[in-house]
C-alpha cells in the first residue's frame, strides 16, 4: 500500500473548508475563524487560568517518593503481582467503552 504524503493533494472538503473575515467587524473578535457552513472558533488571549494550573503543577512534588520506593522494594522482593483483569477494568473505566 502506497501512502501519499504530498500535502497539495490534501484539499478540505467545501464543508471543512475556513472561510477567513474580510474585516474585523465581520469577524466578531479577534481570534475568530467562521467555517463555511457556521462553526465558529474563538482563540482566548486569556491566561490566568493556564497560570493558576501552572502554579499548581509546579508546587507539586515531582515525585511521589515515597510510592516508588514501596513498589520498587515490592518488585525487588517479588511481592509486586500484576493483576491483569484489575488494569483492563481501570483502562475501560477511563475510556469512553464503558455502558
């Protein structure tokens, strides 16, 4: 199978494709795109709430110390049991498979 890479035979279909303002009147505010069909897409110049989450992140610890070192002795020792049915279960609850 031959994969084509080049990007000028990737065209947006007329229902994808971006139709930019011709004023900023027309456009609402700045940051915004409108798409042919009416969708609407804001860019928010905003940034107090990335730094509060930046913050927090950071006055974290990087790591959690003292779990590393219980499952590094666990598997040192041999103690450490992979339960398979328990991550297939956690990956389906995170997932959007779950009823």
């Amino acid at each position: 199978m031959k994969v084509n890479l080049n990007p000028s035979s990737l065209t947006p279909s007329d229902s994808q494709q971006v139709r930019k303002p011709a004023s900023t009147e027309e456009a609402g505010s700045p940051g915004s795109i409108s798409t042919v069909d009416g969708d609407k897409v804001t860019l928010s110049t905003d940034t107090s709430g990335i730094a509060t989450l930046q913050a927090a992140a950071l006055s974290q610890p990087e790591l959690r110390s003292d779990k590393v070192e219980a499952l590094r002795q666990a598997i040192a020792t041999g103690q450490y049991k992979v339960e398979p049915d328990k991550i297939a279960e956690a990956m389906v609850n995170e997932s959007d498979l779950k009823e």
